[in-house]
C-alpha cells in the first residue's frame, strides 16, 4: 500500500469527493476510483458508501481513515524535515482566497515567488471568506488571504496588506463623471452595487456609510467583485470597492474612480493557517515572499493586474491624496 493511496483516501473522506481528492493529488477522478476499489478488495470490505450528501466511510472506511490520517501526518512531517536538510523545496501549495484578493492582489507575489522556486506548485481557489475558514479547519486548502480577519483560536493571522476603500461610477454618471473626490454624504440617494450581504467587506462598508447617516439604497448584489465592476460600467449604479481591484479599468475609461474627502477608509487582509499546522518548507517561503517588505507591489501596480496579470499604469487623475486622516472606524472585502 502506498501512502499517496492514504492521503487520496484521507481527502475523499474529509471531503465528501472523490472529484475534489483528484484535482487535490493530480490525478484523474477515474484512478481515484480505482485506488478506492483496490483498498476495499484487498481489505474485502466496503470502505465508502455514495449518497446525496456526498461520499461516506462505512465503519471500516471510518477505521481506516483514523489510522490513515495519523500515517499521513507522520509520513509529511519526515518528508518535511528530510527536505529541509536537503534545501529542497517544492511540492505544492492550496490557497483560498476571494476573487478581489486573488485576482487583484496576490499575482504579483506569485509570480515572483514561482520565479524563486520554480519546483513549486501554487493552486488558487476562489471561495468566500466563512468557506476559506472552513477549508482550513478541514484541511482541504494549506493557507487563506482574505479581507477582514476574524480572531479565531485554531486560526494563525498573519498581517498582509491593506487596500484604500474609493468609489467607482460610470463614466457618464450624471453628477459625479467630472469629480475626483467625494463626501459620503454626497451619496445619499445614490443606486448602489454591492457585495452580498453576508460579505465581510458589504459589512464594513455599510458601517461605514451608517456612521455618516448615508442611507444606501441597493439595487444589486453580487458574490465578485468583477460582476460589481461590469455593473457600474454599463451604468446600473455606484460601488464602493478596494482600489486595486478597478485600477486598470479606470485607465481604459470604463470607469471613474473618487476619493473620500477629509478621510481614507482602508480594508485589511490578512494571511491566516490552521495553528496546528505544521509549515512545510514551499509554505514557508510562500508566506516570507507574501510578507517580504522587498516584494512587489504598489498598490498601482498590484491594482492593475488583470485576470491575464497583465499590468497596467493607474489612472494619474484618481491617484490618493497625500496627508487625508485615516479614518478609525470600520474598513471594507
């Protein structure tokens, strides 16, 4: 028996899927199948059962599972340590994140960090934030970058970055098109695009607005930020979002962004992972590259990386204003 067969094994049942155990192990969902078929011939005994939930161990999958998972733990620990007495690293890493940080935030890093250690594999998965917790409890994913930490006592937090919060309009907005600044109370009335509701940065923002007594009338919602962008371009209303994520579509003319006058309102992200985990050598350096104050980017330049991570120069007329009061209250995901 094979410990790749433990692991594959391990991940069906902390997943519920033999289709997410393959992409986890890269492998076809086929061959997962057949190791799972090869453990229960030679133990002559089901192992997983299939239901609308997902799968299942039996009673002796749920045996081999527990004893599985000790084997595996075990047996990456010495493959932990044998590597760093080698210098190697390699291996692969499972990031979850949100759509705003990984599409806008981590690429420069990434790219960097490959060019450091080509022997790495890297494997972004876009999740909302409760799911990234989730996911690292359960061991489905190795590390998560999100916005808006929250204080767990299983959970490692280690600062990232913070964004500056502007508002983006259309264009041609009726009142808005010609300024390069605004007050919050500027927006009442206003048609707003926003995350959904449940979203840290949706909660943030709609504190933020609270305290200026802006009622903020929604007219969409969204899980993305990039559904958000497409919307205000075509004109349905105006979002409140992180500056990296709209820079280069501010540079096309899609979209116009403002500052807030008299304050900067910033969202803090963070890089968390399960405390009892134990950091593998591609981990560790992935977190150094992360937290590098030597790594890319500006905001600018991380800001104007697209889905394709091509850069682009941020937009000159809605650069930040030097010397504003950053504002103490709550920040926006």
């Amino acid at each position: 028996m094979h410990i790749e067969t433990l692991k594959v094994f391990c991940d069906i049942i902390e997943s519920g899927s033999f289709s997410y155990a393959a992409s986890q192990n890269f492998v076809t969902q086929s061959a997962v199948s057949q190791q799972v078929r090869s453990l229960e011939e030679k133990y002559g005994c089901r192992l997983v059962e299939r239901g609308r939930t997902g799968v299942k161990a039996t009673a002796a999958g749920r045996t081999l599972y527990n004893a599985s998972k000790e084997i595996v733990r075990l047996f990456l620990g010495l493959d932990t340590t044998l590597r760093e007495a080698g210098s190697v690293v390699s291996g692969a890493i499972r990031v979850g994140t949100v759509y705003s940080v990984g599409l806008h935030e981590i690429p420069p890093y990434l790219t960097e960090f490959l060019r450091l250690y080509p022997a790495v594999t890297v494997h972004l998965e876009y999740l909302r934030s409760n799911h990234i917790y989730d996911d690292l409890m359960n061991g489905r994913i190795d590390l998560g970058v999100l916005a808006y930490p929250v204080k767990r006592s299983q959970i490692t937090t280690i600062p990232f970055r913070s964004d500056e919060m502007v508002l983006i309009v259309p264009p041609n907005h009726r009142r808005l098109a010609n300024r390069t600044s605004v007050s919050l109370s500027d927006l009442e009335g206003e048609s707003f695009i926003g995350y959904e509701r449940d979203i840290p940065t949706r909660k943030a923002t709609d504190r933020v607005l609270r305290m200026h007594d802006v009622r903020a009338r929604y007219v969409m919602e969204f899980d993305n930020i990039e559904t958000i962008k497409r919307a205000v371009e075509i004109g349905l209303g105006v979002a409140i979002v992180p500056r990296p994520s709209v820079e280069r579509e501010a540079t096309l003319g899609w979209i116009k962004i403002l500052t807030f006058e008299g304050e900067t309102f910033l969202r803090p992200l963070a890089i968390i992972y399960k405390r009892s985990r134990e950091l593998w050598p591609a981990l560790r350096k992935f977190i150094d590259v992360l937290t590098s104050p030597a790594q890319p980017p500006s905001h600018g330049e991380a800001g104007a990386g697209s889905q394709d991570g091509a850069a682009e120069s941020p937009n000159p007329a809605a650069s930040p204003m030097v010397g504003r009061r950053v504002a103490s209250g709550p920040v926006v995901n």
